[in-house]
C-alpha cells in the first residue's frame, strides 16, 4: 500500500459497495486517488503477486467470506467531460444514472436504454450490462484500460469483442470509456428516459437492493416468465426473495445472507427445471469465499 494516496481499509465489509448490499470483507479495500494511483496500485500488487479485484457492477454477489487480497472500488474516478462530436469521457468510477443525467443535459442521445441501472460505467462496460432498449456494446467507442503492468492502454470499440451480458477484456482495470452519442434534442430525450424508468419502476422492484437480473434469458424466452409460470414470485431463504414484482429479480429484504441467495437460486433452479424442462443460466455473477 506504499505511496497510495488513495483510502486504504483493512478488513472492511464489500456489502455497502455493492446494490445487492451483501458481502463478507476484504482483506483490504482500496479506493484509489486517481488513474496515476490506479497504475501504482496495480504495479505493486503484481510485484508482491496479490489478487486485484474491482467491484462497481450491479450483477454481482459476493460470497459472505468476503474477498482474498486487496479489492479496489473506483469511486474517487467519476469524473465526466463532453468532447467534440457528441463524444462523452466518463471515468469508470462514475455511476450510469450520473452519466445519464449529463448527457441529457446536454441533448445528447443514446444513453437511454440504461435508464434504472445503478451501476458504474467500468462494471457496465465489463458486464455488457442491457436492457430491451439496448446495451452497453451500442455506445462505447473506445475504453481506457490500466494493465496489471500499470500501464494505461486505449483500445477501440472494435479491439472488444462483445457478447450477451460480458466484454472479452485482457485482465485490466476500467479507467474510462468513451461513450459515442448523437446530437438530439434535450426535452425529447429526457422524455425518453423518463419514460423508460417508469416502465421499469412498475415491472421491476428498483427500490429493493438486488443484483439486476439472476439468469440469462434462454434462446426465445424469458427467465422471467418462466419462474412467474413455474409459480415462485415471493418464494423466499430467510431476508432473500424472489420478487413479487419480477421473477428474475431476487431482492434483499433486509438481512440477506449471500448463503441465502445462492440456497434460492438452486431452488428455483430446480423447479423450472422439474416444470419446464429448462436450465436457467445464472447472469448473476458469484465470486468471493463461502
């Protein structure tokens, strides 16, 4: 942790830095200064062989053992600037909403599929995160990437190779991302993701901590529509439930466990498979130590 200038907590807990608001600790959490601190961080930590972990994305669930080694959380990167061309700079630390509200601002669109995701532009670029408007594939037109050698890299969009809810990245940390829009006309776009958010606070519980969207939608279905027909909204494993609001959201009543989590995932997992003959593919991301 020498010369980081960044916080530096040993021991602390990962649920407050997650929307699903679980998670065990880390050895050492890291919230580095700026993109300089980012590269010595990485240099060091490659030197001495530790673990680099990031955590900035909405569809993660972090084991209640928490995390071996240092996890680094992007939040002083969040700076945002508009370049020429209806280019928008964000830094990965910056949340989608934040990002969102400058480029409506602005009349610039584009960004509006992501209305309602909470997560920060590194965790959307990394997850290819989505909704049925788009996804994050149709706006990046090039990300600026620290190497675990500590160096800053750019590669275009076109360097990425794209895929359903994940980007083929080297092993790196998400600095930046360039994000292509278009020139529009403010009261339209804002309509746009006005109504976008609405349509998703009344399909989708947005106001309970989850982790978006647990299973991969199966080729000509929907995850969702198979656990409601399978009849398990509201089925819960102590504070964890399957929401009443949306089958393929499982949300956080208050003291979830990540044990609880993983318990109802297999449960419902069992039982569309036993109805429906289907296995539901996790979206979800699990990491960290039981």
């Amino acid at each position: 942790m020498a010369g980081l200038r960044g916080a530096v907590t040993f021991n602390a807990p990962l649920g407050p830095y997650t929307s699903f608001r679980i998670g065990g600790p880390a050895d050492v959490l890291v919230e580095p200064a700026d993109v300089d601190d980012v590269c010595r961080l990485a240099t060091q930590a490659r030197v001495r062989r530790i673990p680099l972990f990031v955590v900035g994305g909405t569809n993660l669930l972090i084991r209640d053992g928490g995390i071996r080694g240092i996890v680094v959380s992007l939040s002083n990167l969040r700076a945002i600037r508009e370049e020429p061309g209806a280019v928008l700079y964000a830094e990965g630390g910056a949340g989608m909403p934040t990002v969102i509200g400058y480029a409506v601002r602005r009349a610039l669109a584009g960004l509006e599929w992501a209305a309602g995701i909470p997560g920060t532009v590194g965790g959307c670029l990394v997850m290819n995160a989505g909704t049925r408007l788009g996804e994050m594939k149709d706006s990046v037109k090039a990300v600026r990437l620290v190497t675990m050698k500590g160096e800053i890299a750019d590669l275009p969009a076109s360097a990425i190779p794209f895929e359903y809810r994940r980007a083929r990245l080297p092993k790196c940390i998400v600095a930046g991302v360039w994000l292509q829009l278009r020139q529009g006309v403010r009261a339209e776009v804002e309509k746009v993701v006005k109504d976008y958010l609405r349509y998703r606070k009344d399909t989708q519980p947005l106001t309970m901590p989850s982790a978006g969207c647990v299973f991969k939608n199966p080729p000509n279905d929907s995850a969702g529509r198979l656990v409601e027909a399978t009849g398990l909204k509201g089925l819960r494993v102590g504070d964890a439930e399957v929401s009443p609001k949306h089958g393929n959201f499982i949300v956080n009543r208050g003291r979830a466990r990540a044990e609880d989590v993983i318990a109802l995932i297999g449960k419902v997992r069992r039982a569309v498979k036993r109805k429906a003959g289907v296995r539901l593919d996790l979206e979800l991301k699990i990491v960290g130590e039981a």
